[in-house]
C-alpha cells in the first residue's frame, strides 16, 4: 500500500511516547479517505499529541501501516482509545471520494448509516471525546437550524456517555458533472448557488476543518458544540474562542 510522503515526515517529527505511561493515549479517525482524510491523519499524528493514531479499517485487517504512530483496525477490534474523530463521506460514489494514488484503499469510508455503529463502538472501546465531520449543503448553512443536531443518528449520537461532542458542518461541494440529465441540471443549479454564497459563509480547505477538528479533541471544554462554516473559520483563526456550549449529557 502506498503511504503519503506527508504521513511519513509529520510522524517522524512526533516526539516518542512516554515509555512510562502505563495506557496509550490513541485517537480513532474514521472515514480517513479522501482530501480530509489525508489532512485528518496529518493533523492527528503531527499535532494532536496521541501516542497512536488508529485508521478504521475498511475489512477485517489490523495492523501497523509502517509509519510511526499509525495502525490500521477494524470496527469489531478496536485497541482501548480515548478520542473518536468521525468523517463522513458525502459522495461514496464520487470519482474523488478516494485519494487517487490509492493511499486510503485499506480505509473505511463512513455514510450516514454508519455515523451511529461506528461512535457507540468508539465509545465502548473507552473513547469519551468525539468529532464528527458532517458536511452541508450551502442551502441549509443559510439558515440557523444548522447549528443543532439535526439527524436522529445525531441525537443517538450525542445520547452516548461521550464528556465532550463536537460537530462540524463545513461547506459539502458538489461533485463532478454524472448521471442523467435531471442529474446534471440540478448539478448545475447546486453549482450556481455555491458560486452566489455570501461571504459570511466561507468555503475552507481540507487543511483548515481538520486543524479544528484536532484543536476540539484537544480543548478541555465538555459538553455538545455544533459549529457550521462560518464558526469553523472563526475557530481556525482563534482556536481558543469560546462560545456557549451545551451542557453534557449524563
């Protein structure tokens, strides 16, 4: 399998673990596939201060990936951790949903469906900080109903005994031009209303929602935050910002 050079040189730069520390300190991250994928596990082993970085695995195969720090495990045998970060893939049928040097073919994508199976498994495993990476169309980030759980895989989600909650709802870009002419009308009418965005709705990069994502493991704040595009921005700026939180559940 071919590792990202990126990986590689940002693992080297972690400082090795603690040989004293009796339970390692290790971050799940699902749905590492992709653009985000690839800056998810960049920020997680570079940064974001864990003694392993675990990748779901799309099969049964458990692991080391030959990079520092990285493991590969899938759902039913996960090693006892202590943050779960949680990408969803918009467009599983996409042509760039998957890196296209083939880095992330051993990874598991994560639907919709999958959000709920793979948090409360995170959470049996010990895991009790969670981010999950939700993206959303510019026509419902218009609007404030965003910055709630909006999905009952959501509301499961946040029920679990998880300390702390954070979801983000960057901007979800439309794919390439496929399918049917209905397909392809809508995909240009979508594309239209991404061009007309106000600016107080921000595209980021991949780069910027997964500093964030890795600065919200980090916080020692608890309970349920959900910020959309343009509270991302202000985060990526500020990652010290505070604003409301709710409170945790019990």
């Amino acid at each position: 399998m071919p590792l990202d050079s990126d990986f590689a040189l940002r693992a080297a730069a972690r400082p090795v673990p603690h040989a004293g520390n009796s339970q390692p300190r290790r971050l799940l991250v699902a749905g590492a596939v992709g653009r985000l994928g690839d800056a998810l596990l960049a920020e997680a082993l570079s940064r974001g201060g864990y003694d392993e970085v675990v990748a779901l695995a799309d099969g049964n195969a458990s692991m080391s990936l030959g990079v520092r720090g990285l493991m590969l495990a899938p759902l039913g045998m996960l090693p006892p951790l202590e943050g779960v970060c949680i990408a969803q893939t918009v467009d599983p049928q996409a042509p760039d949903a998957r890196s296209f040097h083939g880095r992330d073919a051993p990874f598991a994508m994560v639907t919709r469906d999958s959000m709920l199976p793979i948090a409360a498994a995170a959470s049996a495993a010990g895991a009790r900080r969670l981010v999950l990476v939700d993206p959303l169309p510019l026509w419902q980030q218009v609007s404030q109903f965003h910055l709630g759980l909006s999905s009952e895989a959501e509301l499961q989600i946040a029920g679990l005994p998880f300390e702390a909650v954070t979801v983000l709802r960057p901007l979800a870009q439309s794919g390439p031009v496929v399918g049917s002419w209905l397909q392809r009308i809508a995909h240009v009418y979508l594309s239209l209303q991404f061009l007309m965005a106000p600016r107080s709705i921000p595209t980021l990069t991949s780069a910027q929602v997964a500093r964030v994502a890795i600065d919200r493991l980090r916080t020692d704040e608890l309970g349920i935050r959900v910020l959309g595009a343009a509270q991302l921005a202000v985060s990526d700026i500020a990652p010290g910002l505070r604003q409301p939180t709710l409170p945790a559940r019990p």
